[in-house]
C-alpha cells in the first residue's frame, strides 16, 4: 500500500473496558479476563480512540505501523 500513500495500523489493545467477557464460551478464559481486569485495571474505549486518533493525525509521510496500547500496569 506503501506505494499509494496508503497507512495501515496494526492496533493491539490491552485490557479493555468492553462487553467482550459476555461473549466467551469458555468460563476459564472469561475468569482469567475477569482476574486481570480487577488485578491491573483496564483501559477505557475513549482512551483506545484516542490514542488512534493520535496516530491518524500524523502527518501524511509518518506512519506509526504497530500501536500496542495496555494498561499502566498490565505485564503480558
């Protein structure tokens, strides 16, 4: 895409505030998202947005390829 101009963003978000522990299947993986949230917190969608945003706004010559955004205190 590099030769139109065109930036990609690969976004890799942390623990999120979301509804997304609804959707799980499977009970130990909705309790190890439930352990971490209340251990390290998590990260507000509007925090996620932002951040993007951030990205978005650079200039048309600068691309922020990978954004990697987590909680302060999240370790994995």
């Amino acid at each position: 895409m590099a030769p139109y101009d065109v930036r990609v963003i690969v976004v890799s978000p942390g623990l999120t505030e979301s509804e997304i522990d609804k959707t799980m299947l499977n009970e130990a993986a909705r309790e190890f998202w439930s352990k971490g949230k209340k251990a390290v917190g998590a990260i507000a969608a509007e925090d996620v947005a932002k951040t993007i945003l951030f990205a978005y706004q650079m200039p048309q010559n600068v691309i922020m390829q990978e954004l990697t955004i987590t909680p302060t205190r999240q370790e994995y």
